[in-house]
C-alpha cells in the first residue's frame, strides 16, 4: 500500500493508540478529559495564576479547533485552580458559541457569566487588564441584549476594536476573524468570508502554524473559486493540531472543492480515527468519507460505512447517528442506483426537529424509484417530502444550542426544492417530459438563489446532474453537457457528472 491510503492507514492506527481530547458532542462527558497530543501553539498572556495556565491554554487551543466540549471542561478546570481568574469565565462562555454550525446556548453561556459575577458592571470588573477587559467585553457583547443577529454584530465590532488596540494578540486577531464568518450564521456570505480571509491571512504571515488562521482559512476558502487559495492551510493545519478530529477533518472541505479524492479520504480517516479512539461517533467526517469514498468508486469501503451507522443506531441511536444514518443511506442510493435493502428503510425522526438529512433521503429515494419506473414508490416519497417540509415551519425557532432542536429557514427552502425536483423527475418518469423537465429547471432556478454550500451536496443528488440525466434520456446531449458542466463547477471531479458529461459528448449519443 502506498500514497494517500498509506498514510491514511497509518495515521488511523497512530490516533487509534493515542489518548483522547474529546470531540464535539451535545452533552458534557461525567468524566474528566484528558488530552494529549498536539493542538497547536499560541502566546496568550493572562493574568490567571501559575496552575491554571496548562488547562487554559489547551481550552483556548481547543476553542481555536471547534472542540467545544473539551474546551470547556478545560476552562472549568483552570477556574478550579483559580476561581477569579476571569479568562477562564470568558473562555467557558465563548465554548457555548458554534457559529459556523448554527449552534448557541445562550443560556448556559450566561450562566457562565453570572458564575463570575452578577452584573457586566461587576464582571468587568474581575478582568485584571485593558487587554482583558476586551476579551470580556466582547462575550458580554455576543451574550448580552438583541436579537441573534445585533449580537453577533456587536461581538466582531468589540473584537476589531481589542484587534486593533493590541495587534501583536494573535488570538483576538483569529477570533476577529472567525466572528466575520459568524455573521451570516451557517449561510455563506462571501463579502464577509473574504473579510474573515484578510484578517486571519495577517495572523498567517506573522504565524504560519497559528491554529486559529489556519482553521478560520479553510472555512473561508471552502467553495470552488477560492479554495485553491486555502490549499496551504489545509495542508498544514491537521498536522499543526492532530489531536482534534476536527482539525484533521477540516482540511477535506478544501479537498472537496477542488475534487481531490485521495487527500479528502486521507483527511476524514485521520479524523474518524480520532473521533472513534475518542469514544465519539465521528460522523460529521464518516459522511464525507462515505461520499468520497463513492466518487472513487470503492462501493465496498462506502458500504461499511453505512452499515457501521445503522449498527451505531441499532444499539444506541442519537440524534445524531440517526441524522446521519438517512444522510449517508441517501448518498449510498443515489451513487449506486442499488435496489439493497440497506438503502431503503425508513429512519426514526422522532425527536429531530432538522430535516435536511431526512429531506435528501426522501429525495434520493424518490428519484431512484422514479428513474427505475416506480411511479408510485416515488409518489409516496414526495408526499413525505412535502409533509416533512411542510410541519417542519412550526420548528424554526431561531439559533438553538444544537442544531438537530430546530429547523433552519435555509432547510425549508431546500425541502421545497427538493419536492419541486422531485415531482419534476415523477412527471418525466409519467412520460409528461417536458413538464417534467420544467419542474427541475423551476428547482434548479430556485436553489441557484441560494448561498453555496460545501462539501457533499445537501440534495446527495445534485439538480443539475438530475437534469442532464433526463435530457440524455430524451435525446438531447449538447443540454445534457451544459447541466454536467455547471454540476461540475460546483462540485469539481463528481464521479455521476463526469461519466454523464462523457457520455453526452460521445458521438455514439442519440440525438442533436
């Protein structure tokens, strides 16, 4: 074995052998976390005491790799060897906020801070440096009064403010930066992810091996136009950090965008071993496994995969595995067109407020039914569809503390896509074409309103590729090219898109 899956293997028996540092999780571990390995390194003057310095670093490296939980625990721990050490509290609050996931525990984090004292007043008051006080008052900002959104808004102006007062802090720098990609929530905002680009691109020049710039680089660059430029940081920041899954999983959504197979599997191995050595279920990183594992056509590999999921939820379903579970069953369908039952079965909802796995599973059912002549399977996927989408408004209640609790408007608009698409593949499969084909390209106009997205596509089967698949039916090639094209631009070396784009341009194609 050499190359990629090589190192891959290796790097998945090292981590495997390595102690744990927790990954994300929606429940704090009843045991104290221990890590070890490397998260990176950073200059952080505070004015904790002497034995509370070991636990805050490593809460502040972890903060800067999205290990949220650990880092907590690791805040509280330095709290515990200083309990007015106000850093520790700022910490701890900040570990409450996933920006770019759509995560915030606003209450919990709150109480962090009334754990310091009661009022701002007093709480600034604890905070034994101007440089501190920054720091203090940027958590009051993004905790305090407003909507989500003011908040938000409020916390990248206190942390350009502390940036600009004292540029040689790397650390508020890097924040500054990620608080720009915060500012759209989940959503892509390419104004602000440049913006974020340039403020952690300075960090990067002064720091090459700065967790937090390389982190908030990857995330800014990960769509196809700009990734080459976070290729650098994708290739320094799981080794500059191996010992958070997250920062070995982050380098693939660089990886993605530019088609490169071989380094994404190599990516999300490191990080699914870390994960599992963790007693973590990884899944974040198996989903874009599996899906790169399908593009290089290793059924075999993709498979265990899906089934490791269904025996994860067999034995102790989550919100989670079970999340996963219908996203990575709908990949499974789309790519192998397979009639295995594997594919097929339902998954529990109960208690998921989100819809967007369970969307696409409905989704990629259907389609796969209606492609084989199974009009009525297909009919009844699209019910589901619609319903889901349909009762999932009552749950869109804003910014929650995890993402699986409520619904995104971002989900509803892509279940509606989705039902559009899906009935238009019905209508075609009815021999109604040209409705058929009307109902995608209405999909397809909606959902190219929509911010991109990286990684796997969130329909698993892209819209454009849908399109090209059903002109090809009908005879027309040189429309088929143009829809694999445009699946391409976004979703660079995609395995089904290729081979459509090949075969539309063959001379054996019929028609125009």
């Amino acid at each position: 074995m050499t190359g990629p899956a090589a190192r891959a293997a290796a790097l998945l028996f090292a981590l495997c052998c390595a102690t744990p540092v927790l990954a994300h999780q929606k429940t704090p571990p009843s045991e104290p976390v221990t890590v070890a390995g490397s998260l990176g390194e950073t200059n952080f003057p505070n004015s904790g005491g002497t034995a509370a310095q070991p636990d805050f670093m490593r809460g502040l490296l972890l903060l800067h790799s999205f290990e949220f939980d650990a880092a907590r625990q690791s805040f509280r721990a330095a709290q515990a060897q200083d309990p007015g050490f106000a850093m520790a509290y700022w910490g701890e609050a900040l570990s409450h906020n996933m920006p770019i996931w759509g995560e915030q525990d606003l209450e919990a984090a709150r109480a962090v801070l009334q754990r310091l004292g009661p009022t701002r007043e007093v709480r600034m008051g604890k905070a034994a440096t101007e440089r501190e006080r920054g720091y203090l008052a940027s958590v009051e900002a993004l905790y305090g009064d407003g909507t989500k959104v003011e908040r938000d808004a409020s916390f990248n102006r206190a942390l350009g403010e502390l940036s600009r007062k004292f540029p040689e802090d790397l650390d508020a720098r890097s924040f500054h930066a990620l608080s720009w990609l915060g500012l759209s929530g989940s959503t892509r905002d390419t104004a602000n992810y440049m913006r974020a680009a340039a403020e952690a691109e300075a960090v990067y020049e002064i720091d090459p091996r700065h967790p937090g710039a390389l982190h908030y680089l990857v995330h800014a660059y990960d769509d196809p136009v700009h990734a080459p430029l976070g290729l650098r940081a994708a290739r320094r920041y799981g080794k500059v950090a191996p010992a958070a899954a997250h920062a070995q999983h982050m380098p693939s959504h660089i990886f993605f965008a530019l088609g490169m197979w071989d380094d994404a599997i190599a990516a999300n191995v490191a990080s699914l071993a870390t994960a599992r050595s963790q007693g973590q279920g990884g899944y974040h990183a198996l989903e874009w496994l599996a899906y790169a594992y399908l593009q290089q056509g290793m059924r075999d590999d993709a498979a265990k995969l899906v089934q490791s999921v269904a025996d994860d939820v067999a034995s102790k379903p989550t919100q989670g595995n079970r999340t996963s579970l219908a996203y990575v069953r709908a990949m499974w369908l789309v790519e192998t067109g397979s009639a295995d039952p594997m594919g097929w079965a339902d998954v529990d909802e109960t208690g998921i407020k989100a819809i967007s796995a369970f969307s696409a599973y409905d989704f990629a059912r259907g389609v796969v039914a209606a492609r084989s002549g199974n009009v009525s399977a297909a009919a009844a996927q699209a019910r589901r569809l619609q319903t889901r989408s349909d009762a999932a408004r009552a749950n869109a209640v804003g910014v929650v503390a995890s993402r699986y609790d409520s619904v995104t408007p971002e989900e509803l608009e892509q279940g509606q896509i989705l039902a559009t698409a899906l009935e238009g593949a019905i209508l075609f499969a009815q021999g109604k074409q040209d409705d058929g084909l009307g109902r995608v390209r209405k999909a397809i106009a909606r959902a190219d309103s929509m911010a991109f997205e990286y990684g796997p596509p969130y329909s698993v089967k892209p819209l454009d590729e849908l399109l090209g698949d059903l002109l090809l039916t009908v005879g027309k090639p040189a429309e088929a090219a143009a829809a694999y094209r445009r699946t391409l631009a976004v979703h660079p070396n995609r395995r089904l898109a290729v081979a459509g784009l090949t075969t539309a341009l063959s001379p054996e194609a019929p028609g125009d």
